[in-house]
C-alpha cells in the first residue's frame, strides 16, 4: 500500500512539473492558443493514459498477490489444524501415560515393602545361622573332650554297664551333629532362595521401569502425524489386484504378511493376510501387546487404525466390503494370562454403514466357551456412537464393539499388562464373558474371516 502511494504521488508531481513548463503566463489567457500548447494539452493527455494504465497494471499485481496471500494464510490454517489434532492426540497419550505411572508406582512401593521385609528376614537368618556355627563349634570341642575322656577311661577297667553308656552318649552326639548339618543345609537353601527372590524383584523392578519407557516412545511415534496412514484406501487404477487373501494364496502366493486386495465394488486397501498349508485368511483384529490405544471415535472405527504388524483393527468399511463376496466363517483365536490358548468360528455376515454395520453370527465349533451367541443382529457402537439400547456401555468398557449388554464380552477393550482383580477395571479390558462360565481376562487375541467354501479347521 505505501508503495502505491508513493508511486502515485511521484506521477502527480511529474505530471504538475510539466504542466508548470507547457504552460503561459496569466496574459496569455487573453491571446488565442498557440500550436506549442495544443500539443503540451496532447501530452498531458498522453501522460494521464499512461498514469491510467499503470495504476491498472499496479491493481491486477495487488489482485494477484491478495489471492496468493489467501491460499499462504489457508496453507497455514490447514497446518495448525494438524498441529492442534497432533497435539490433541500426545495429550491424551500423556495423560494415559500419567495413569500408568502412577500405578506403576503403587506397584514399585509395594515391591520396595517385600523387598525390604526380605532383606529383614535374610539379616535375622544369618544372624539364626551364626549362632548355630557358634554352638557347633562349642559342641565339637564338648565331643572332643568326650573322646580323650573315653580313652583315658578305656585304658582303665570300667565295668560294661558304663561302657555302654557311653557308646550311647556317643552315637547320640553324633546323630544330634548330623541333625544340625541338615539344618544348617536347609538354612543355606532357603537363604539362597531368598537372595534368587530379591535378584528377581530387582529384576522386575528394572523391567517395569525399561517397559513404561519403550511404551512411552513407541506411543509418541504412533502419535506422529507424519507417518504414511496404511488404513487409507489406494487410488490406483488397476484390476489385477485379488479380492480377498484367499484369492492370493491360490495364486501361489504361501508368505503371510501386508498385501494389497480389492473386493468388488471398492478401492484397493491394505491387508494382513495369514497363510498356512491350507489356505489364506484376511485378519481383521489382533491384539498382542497395547501398543495401541483401542479407545478410538466412530470415525477411526470405520477407517481402521493401528499397526499391521503388532496391534490393529482392519476397519469396518473395509470389513464391509470383503464380507459382501459371499459367505464367509469367522474365526477368534484367544490366549490367556496362563498362556492357554482357545478358539471358535462362527458363520459371519454384516450389514452396510446405514444398519450401522450390524452383525449376524451363528456358532459352528470350537474349545472357547460361547460369548457371542447373544450379539448377533447387533448394531456397531463406540464412545461418540452409541447405536445400541445399552448407550453407556461404551464408555463403561472402553473401545468399540457389538455392545449387547455392558460387562459383557469386548475384544477391543484396555489391554490389561495384568490379569485385573476388581470387576469395574476388569469389564474395561480386554475379556471373553460367556452366559454361563468363567470371564477370561486376556492376553492376546485375533479375529480373521475367510470364505465359506473353505471347511478345513487346519486353516489355523
């Protein structure tokens, strides 16, 4: 702006200094116009087009840089949405992040308690086991004493009756020395045993400390906005892409791992697909260590988040799309906090984005009790979607999922590194909660699909 100003008041200036010299004196008002000042008056002229066309040149520059202007501030505006987003996300991560530490702070104290009542207990047993040595020692000199006695009175006549008594007080001795040799044995075991408890304490302690922070990074990182989204659906234009994992492996294709499919009517998306003798299966859950948060919005439930690789949830678009191909089974694989491992299937089918992805089960076989016999023809819900007529239940248990009554089953709640005592903390895990039977807190757990056609239960 102060640049048009002073361009403008510079012509203005050129503009009057050639007027002063193309111009008569007053007198010459009374005298006709020369040819002199007819063409000065066409210079004039000449000069105010010009003035005219660099101010039009001067406004479409502004105009044209006010545009460029709008689309820098638009760009920076979009950039601090990302940036507000991102930093949404690390305080949430924060915060779970402070929860955790205070828990494992409560458990560091609690250790700290045993470990100080151990070292207590190992102090008073050396104590116990030096005074046993001392007795010893007091007792072997008592015994040798005993023995040159004994042979002094073997050199003597002594009659048989104290001769006997004798051999008795001997052997006596000896089995009260063997007595106190097994007792000292088991003092040195236990006080080993001890010191093993202790070197394992210390050890969990350093392991609990290395875990809250490897989780710490490992969440930063999966918090970074700048990492490629393996979620979003690809836009490339092909049709050689198989429709399901099932279709690869009768390709050829036997490696399990991350592979482009495209069903019918959809984009192409990323996929892990586990391979066996047998076959391939689309996996569209699996929960292996809480390196991700399950505790995600509607949103992300329908795009799919997580990490191919470790923790993840395939998204319920794009289970929509691969379960409209034709029947399909549902397998769920489970592993508690002993390590034992279950399973079960179901005939699977769901519903499109309008129903809000209802689901329709039926149970085929399997060692794992049944818990979902009752979600079937149940709408999807999470925290900020609440489709079911239990509308608390996601808040209650955390996560999303077929909610058909709270503190029921839940594949996608908290991971709990522990098994839970309290039944409020429990129900927000990860938990298998059959009518009738015991609740397994779990350790990991995965959900695949594959095509009816296939019957073998060597799939898995």
């Amino acid at each position: 702006m102060k640049f048009l100003l002073l361009f403008v008041s510079t012509v203005v200036v050129v503009y009057c200094e050639g007027r002063e010299d193309t111009t008569l004196p007053s007198m010459a008002l009374t005298t006709p116009p020369s040819s002199t000042e007819a063409k000065s008056r066409f210079a004039m002229l000449d000069d105010v087009r010009l003035l005219a066309n660099g101010l039009l040149q001067l406004g479409q520059s502004l105009r044209e840089f006010v545009h460029k202007t709008k689309a820098q501030i638009n760009d920076i505006f979009q950039k601090l949405n990302i940036f507000d987003r991102s930093f949404y996300q690390l305080s949430v991560v924060t915060s779970e992040i402070k929860e955790e530490e205070e828990e494992l702070k409560k458990t560091t104290s609690y250790l700290k308690a045993n470990n100080e009542e151990i070292r207590n207990l190992s102090l008073e047993i050396n104590s116990k086991i030096n005074n046993i040595l001392q007795e010893r020692m007091q007792l072997q000199v008592k015994v040798g004493s005993l023995e040159e006695k004994l042979k002094g009175l073997s050199q003597i006549l002594l009659p048989p009756e104290q001769v006997g008594e004798i051999s008795s007080l001997k052997e006596v001795i000896e089995a009260q020395e063997k007595t106190i040799t097994n007792l000292l044995n088991a003092v040195k075991e236990q006080h080993e045993q001890l010191n093993s408890q202790k070197l394992k304490i210390k050890n969990l302690e350093e392991k609990l400390n290395n875990d809250n922070f490897q989780e710490t990074m490992e969440k930063s990182m999966d918090s970074d906005p700048s990492s490629p989204d393996m979620f979003e659906y690809l836009t490339v234009n092909t049709t050689d892409y198989p429709a399901d994992c099932s279709e690869l492996y009768e390709k050829g294709e036997v490696n399990s791992g991350v592979y482009v499919i495209k069903p019918n009517l959809s984009e192409p998306f990323n996929v892990y697909c586990e391979m066996t003798s047998d076959g391939g299966v689309t996996v569209i859950q699996r929960r292996v260590d809480g390196s991700v948060d399950f505790d995600q919005t509607w949103e992300k439930y329908e795009k799919g988040f997580g990490n191919f690789e470790r923790d993840y949830w395939l998204g319920l678009q794009k289970l929509y799309s691969v379960s409209q191909q034709g029947a399909h089974i549902m397998r769920v694989d489970l592993e508690d906090w002993r390590d034992v491992k279950h399973w079960a299937e179901y005939t699977f089918s769901l519903d499109g984005p309008s129903s809000h992805y209802t689901i329709h089960m039926s149970h085929i076989s399997g060692d794992l009790a049944d818990a979902l016999a009752n979600v079937t023809a149940v709408r999807f819900s999470t925290k900020d979607m609440a489709t079911d007529n239990h509308r608390n239940c996601p808040r209650h248990s955390t996560g999303g999922w077929w909610f058909d009554s709270c503190g029921e089953t839940n594949l996608n709640g908290r991971y709990l590194w522990l098994r839970s005592k309290g039944r409020s903390v429990r129900r927000k895990g990860i938990h298998w909660k059959p009518s009738m039977g015991q609740s397994l807190s779990l350790k990991t757990t995965k959900i695949s699909i594959r095509p009816a056609r296939t019957t073998s239960t060597s799939l898995y």
